[in-house]
C-alpha cells in the first residue's frame, strides 16, 4: 500500500468520536496523521503542511441535514486554513452521515471548482459515514469488513493515479532512507552508554569532516549546518540503496497524450535541477555573477562574435541587446567549504535568451559550453561560457558592478569543472601525416 508513512494524512471531523475508529485503524497500520476538529481557535494560523490523503466530513456543524450555503460557509475556512494554495498533488475523500447527490455537486463541482479551484485534489473518492461509524461514534458491526474495503478503494485510486502513486512511493522510501541513516550513524550499542555525549562527537566529527580545518573558525550555526551537509551524503547514499534495492509492485510505463510537450514546465524544473537562488556568500563555489562595468563590455562582446556562427550578424545585434554579462566561480567545493581559497577562479560567460537551434548556432568547440535551457526571473535562459576566459582574483565582493545572480548546482558546477580540465589538459597528438 503507498499510503503515506511521513505524516502527510489529515482528518476533518468535528466530533473526535465519529473519527476515532478511523485513528485507531491508521495508527495500527503505522500511518501519522493530524486531527482537526474544524474549531477556528485550534486551525493553523498559516496552512504549511502538505497533505497527500485527506478525509474530511463534510458536516462540520453536527449530526443534521443543513442547506448547501450553510454547510459550505463551515467548510470554506476550514479547508483554507487546511489546505496551503501549493499543497498539491493530495486525493479527498469526503463523506457525511446522509450522503446524497448534492454532496457530489457541493464539493466537486461548486467548491472545488470555484472558491477552492487553487486547491484542487487530483481524484475524489466518496463514502458514507453511517457505513463504519454508528451515532453514537461507535464502529458497525462489520466496521473491519468495510474499512478495510475502504482502504482497498483509496489504494486502487492511487494505483490508477500511476504517477502520483510512484511519487508517494518514493517519499515513503525518502522517510525510511532518513530514519536508516540515523540509525546507522546514532544506534549502535555503544553510543547508547552515553548517547548525548557520543551524539555530540559524531556531529562535531561529520561537521569537522565536511568544513576541514575552517570548521574550527565557524560559529555554532555554521558548525551545525556543516554536519547537516556531511548528513546529506549518508542520506544520499542511503536513498540510492533503498531505491536499488526495492520493488515497484505493478509498474506501468507513463503515457503522456499526444504529442503533449511543455516547454515551459521542462524549462521551470530545470531551474531547479541546474540552480539555486542562494547568492550568499558570493565567494562560493557555483556563484553566478553578473558585470555591469563599460569597461568589460568590448571583451563579453568579442567572446560572442568570435564564438556564433552569424553571417549577417542579426543575430548578434538581437543576442547582445538582452545577454547578461556573467563570471562564474569554479573554484573546488571543499576549498570554499574549508576557508582554502587563495585566488577564487572564475570563467567569463554570458547568460542568453534560449531560443530555437541555440547549440547550433555556435561554434561546436571543447573550450564552449552551453548549459541546458532553464527558467530565471521569469525568462528561458542558457548559460554560455568560455573556457579561454578562465582567470583567477584575490578577492571577489558586492561592489556597484557586481551582482550574484544564483549559484549553479553542484552537478552542473561538476560538469563545468570536468570540461574545463579537459580543455586545460589537451596533450594533442604528434604524428607525421602522409599527404
């Protein structure tokens, strides 16, 4: 079952009786979830969670029957102080004690349609209360049979849902990867002696491992973070194991319609494989900065006439009227990390519009290289750097001509690094050719 194990399961009820067989059941199965009574003083002041499966009662005024107006002005802040605008994917499943077609209307096609449409569940599921719970709260008689079949419906659900189920899947291995890292680090038979003290040595260890000597100099934040980075490879690790090792039960291939492709999402989701919004510290590793002195511009000029193929130079004109003028710091993780950094190394580039047959517009060269098209402030950009460009400073800083725009991940900065050292390291061949 791909029931999430990580706590993203809410129930809606206003009586806690009428929801507590539902709790009892969830709780045997191992599966977290909030409680919310729909009391406006016990709502969160802000909807931060992110629910993948909720269970609401539609009637959150009492055991009646009331008019589609009055049930819904119940409902409406209760699901808007529930429901962040970004929670999304999540399946509903909704019932009431006398369910009738006019809950259908109400939730699918009036709520949800208009007043909630930013909250929309991918699916529905319905159901009616008196099914499992009695009047007084109670489970029915044959409770186990039902809700059991209840949990067969919503599992089918997900299953025919194949993407969002993958998804769940994958967060319950990210939530079991988690709790395995910190086992494997934090439960040993010996640490349980004196757990807070050794506790205190493997952090301080992995912050001392990931920061190097410049661990030292760090302040108490900067210590913490620093073992939460080294936290990250052991997790990382974790998750790739937990995945290899595992079996996606009945997995289908994704179908997409048509010859459906969005650019715009491709693009959007690039961005956040490719960069980051961080700009501080702007010495890091991956930083990319923009240069806005007249001084420069000739040179950033010369770097594109010399590298586009453009007869007529048209595209040039069109290219240089929205490039953005960019260094990129490719100076090594762990120097930045551990305070090593003599001379920050730096490539000059420029940050271009994407347009169509971009990489072929340019001249097919080991010393280029031009990123995948990604979303920035809202535009589709690539990345165009240089390698002839590379040069080194002292000191790199904030000043009227230097601006950090965001920092290229890690992968990317890797790929950049590996192409570079291959252009720096070119031995060529000698040979003697026969003409």
């Amino acid at each position: 079952m791909n029931l999430p194990i990580n706590g993203r399961v809410a129930i809606i009820d206003d009586q806690i009786n009428h929801a507590e067989p539902l709790m009892k059941i969830l709780s045997q199965r191992q599966i977290p979830f909030t409680y919310f009574s729909g009391e406006y003083d016990f709502l969160p002041t802000e909807a931060q969670n992110d629910f993948r499966i909720l269970f609401l009662d539609i009637n959150l005024i009492d055991n009646g029957e009331h008019k589609d107006a009055v049930i819904k002005s119940k409902l409406l802040p209760v699901l808007k102080s529930i429901i962040a605008k970004d929670n999304y994917p999540y399946i509903l499943i909704y019932w009431s004690r006398h369910q009738n077609r006019r809950d259908k209307n109400l939730i699918e096609k009036q709520i949800f349609q208009n007043e909630l449409k930013d909250r929309k569940p991918i699916a529905f599921l319905s159901a009616i209360k008196s099914d499992y719970f009695k009047l007084d709260g109670t489970a029915t008689d044959d409770f186990g049979e039902k809700i059991n079949h209840l949990f067969e419906t919503i599992n089918t659900l997900i299953s025919n849902h194949h993407a969002f189920g993958y998804l769940l899947n994958w967060e319950n291995k990210v939530h079991i990867s988690a709790d395995k890292s910190l086992e494997e680090l934090f439960s040993s038979n010996v640490l349980h002696l004196d757990w807070s003290n050794n506790a205190n040595y493997i952090i301080n260890s992995l912050g001392l491992s990931f920061a190097g000597k410049y661990y030292s100099s760090q302040n108490a934040e900067e210590k913490i973070k620093s073992s939460y980075n080294a936290l990250n490879i052991v997790f990382t690790d974790a998750l790739e194991n937990t995945i290899n090792k595992s079996n996606v039960h009945n997995a289908k291939k994704l179908k997409v319609a048509g010859s459906h492709k969005n650019l715009a999402t491709v693009n959007n989701i690039n961005k956040k494989l490719l960069v980051s919004d961080e700009t501080e510290p702007m010495g890091y590793s991956g930083s990319v900065i923009e240069i806005s002195h007249s001084k420069y511009a000739k040179d950033f000029e010369n770097m594109l006439n010399v590298n586009l193929n453009d007869t007529g130079k048209k595209k040039t004109a069109d290219i240089i009227k929205t490039y953005r003028k960019i260094w990129i710091n490719v100076t090594p993780l762990c120097d930045s990390v551990q305070g090593k950094v003599i001379f920050h190394r730096l490539i000059r580039g420029l940050l271009v519009l994407s347009f169509k047959d971009i990489k072929k517009s340019f001249n097919n060269s080991e010393a280029f290289f031009i990123s995948p098209s990604f979303t920035y402030e809202n535009k589709d950009y690539v990345l165009i750097l240089d390698f002839r460009q590379f040069f080194t400073v002292d000191q790199i800083g904030k000043s009227r001509y230097r601006k950090p725009l965001f920092r290229v991940r890690q992968q990317l900065l890797s790929e950049i690094q590996s192409k570079l050292s291959r252009h720096i390291s070119r031995q060529g061949v000698l040979f003697l050719e026969n003409k």
